[in-house]
C-alpha cells in the first residue's frame, strides 16, 4: 500500500453536507467532463459501474469545487494526483465546500483495472480503512509505464502475493502501460478520452520527490471542469 501517495484528511461517512442541494439531470450522466488546466485540457468519461462515484464527481463539477485545486502530488510512470480543498488559492469557505468531510461507499470492479488513462479515487489506507472508501474529492489519473514479463512476475510475487494477472491484462501492461499491483484495491470510475498528453505533461514536471510528497515544484492548477458534449472515443 502505496500510503504515502494517497494520504487525505481523516474522513467520515458518506453523506454529502454541501451548502447547495445540486441537481443531477439524466443528461448531465451522459456528459463527458472536460478539465481545463493549467497545462492543458483533459477529457474525462465517468463509468455508469459505479453510480455513487460519477454522481459525486458530477455534483462536484457542478459546485465548481475543483477550479483553482492544484494537482499536490504528481508522480512520473505513476499518477497525478489532485482534489485536496488545502491547494485552493482562496482558503475562504467557497461555496460552503472548502473541505467536505465525507467519504465514498467503495465501488470496486473486477473488470476495471489501472491501465494506462484510467481515472480513480485516493483514499486512506487499510489500516484504518479496511473498507477502501474513498476521498470525497481527491482523484488520481494513471499515467503509468510500460512492464516487461519479467517485471510483471515480480509485481504477482512481492505485490500481490502469488495473485495472477490475467494473460489480457499481462498484454495491456506491456503495451499500453499502467499500475498493476493498485488493482482491486481503489474505485476506478472513468478514464481519459483525450488529453493523455496533457497527462504525461503534468507528470513529468520537476517535484520535491518522495521526501517532500511529490510536490509540483511549480504550481499546476485546474482552471476550470465543465459538463460537455460527449466525446467520440
């Protein structure tokens, strides 16, 4: 477990305390998500598999929650990470959601796993978290690396614990990318449809490293996220 990448504040039970009692219309489900930052845009798909996670993030598009978050822990070959209310420019209540104290019911797939692109929710460890809920609002998109056979033997050995990968997902990892020992362990609950450079742009900006928590070492914001026109794949 990966708690050092993931550390959120201590949350509680899934119950939305917004200030505003936001609406979501079917069309709004049906929408792709379109992040506009400070690098680039990225377009995001939310997965009807996991109707608590998309309903969140689009209540939380919807508020405009995620305007002026910077991504706070960015890591090359591994993920960008962002959503933590403590980056906002304005420390001010915003909206009364500057830092919601709710966690998500875990909603973890077997037919999703972390490839390269694939859009997740951070969460606090096992140890005080054994039901893998998930942050309220902090997010993490994959970028990933490429894995040789050999190095996939080693993730099933000293990762998963003798836990086979399956011969299409060996395929993807060697060939697309991704993260393969977080499998099963978070909810993934969408993916990029484009703007995986715009992705690889922000993991490859200089950081603090490990011992400074992977910490952009120049700010790079989420501008604006927006409901639009579904995107063609």
């Amino acid at each position: 477990m990966n708690k050092w990448l993931f550390t959120s504040a201590c949350l509680f039970a899934f119950t939305i305390a917004f200030s505003q009692d936001v609406r979501i219309r079917k069309k709004d489900r049906k929408r792709d998500v379109m992040m506009v930052t400070d690098s680039g845009s990225i377009v995001l798909r939310l997965s009807d598999s996991t109707p608590l996670h998309r309903d969140n993030f689009i209540k939380l598009v919807k508020l405009h929650f995620y305007e002026d978050v910077s991504f706070h822990r960015v890591i090359q070959g591994f993920v960008i990470q962002a959503g933590s209310p403590a980056t906002k420019s304005n420390k001010g209540d915003t909206l009364g959601i500057r830092n919601p104290k709710y966690t998500v019911p875990a909603e973890i797939r077997q037919s999703f796993y972390h490839k390269r692109g694939m859009l997740a929710a951070a969460r606090t460890g096992d140890d005080v978290n054994p039901e893998k809920k998930s942050s309220g609002t902090q997010f993490y998109i994959v970028q990933g690396r490429i894995f040789t056979p050999e190095s996939l033997d080693s993730v099933e050995t000293h990762r998963l614990k003798g836990k086979k990968i399956s011969p299409d997902r060996r395929a993807v990892y060697q060939t697309t990318g991704g993260i393969p020992h977080l499998d099963q362990n978070y909810t993934i609950f969408g993916e990029v449809v484009t703007g995986m450079e715009v992705v690889d742009k922000i993991a490859g900006t200089k950081t603090t490293g490990m011992t400074g928590g992977d910490k952009p070492l120049k700010d790079i914001k989420i501008q604006k996220v927006t409901l639009v026109r579904r995107a063609k794949k």
